[in-house]
C-alpha cells in the first residue's frame, strides 16, 4: 500500500505519507480507508514527496468523483498536498483545477513547512 496515515490529534490533522507508484486505484482505497475510520472530514496534510503519480487527466477526473461520493467527506475541509517533481505539482494543480466547486479546500506545494503553515490557518 502506497498510502501510511495517522491522525495527529493534537494538530487534528491526517497526516498522510505516499511512497512508491501511486495509481487512480491506490487514491480510491486511500479514500475509502479515510472514510471507514472517521477521518474523511479531517484536514489532510498529504506528504507524496517519495511518490511518483501515474494518473492521466480521466484520472484525475475520476478522483473529483470520487472525493464527492466519500462518505464523511461532505463538510468543508483543507487538504495540503506536498509533491516534489513538477509534473505532479502540474497535475495536483490540474486536480486542484477541476475540483475547484467540490473540494475547494485543497491546495498544492513544494514545501512541507509552508503546507503545515497553509493548514494550520484553517483553524
């Protein structure tokens, strides 16, 4: 499994780590193992740094529909998604794009400290 997660209770943030080749089906499970623990109205603070992303522009519009359909999911939340290689900042931004009316919430960076300070606001 690409995805690891805890939940910080402290911060009550997710804190998500993604290594390895992630693929439509990988996010899908990730979704759905948020959902079935309670925490898919959390903010998220994604850390995909060691990933790379095989997912094409109907992937990504897979994922829109999927993030809309999670249970517990319906509450306004922030999710800080941290990428390293531009191709997945491009994407994550092309993500960030389509989702602009379901997940408004979410937002791309290089940085982990700034996507900690980004989500920390929410607050």
């Amino acid at each position: 499994m690409p995805f690891t997660y805890v939940f910080d209770s402290a911060a009550r943030v997710v804190r998500t780590s993604a290594r390895g080749v992630i693929r439509i089906e990988d996010l899908a499970s990730h979704l759905q193992s948020l959902a079935q623990a309670g925490l898919a109205h959390v903010p998220q603070l994604i850390d995909a740094r060691e990933a790379q992303h095989e997912l094409s522009v109907s992937d990504m519009r897979r994922l829109v529909e999927l993030v809309e359909k999670v249970p517990g999911g319906e509450s306004p939340r922030r999710t800080a998604l941290v990428v390293m290689s531009m191709v997945d900042y491009g994407m994550a931004r092309m993500y960030g794009a389509l989702a602009a009316e379901t997940d408004p919430g979410f937002a791309v960076f290089q940085d982990l400290a700034e996507a900690e300070t980004w989500l920390a606001g929410a607050s």
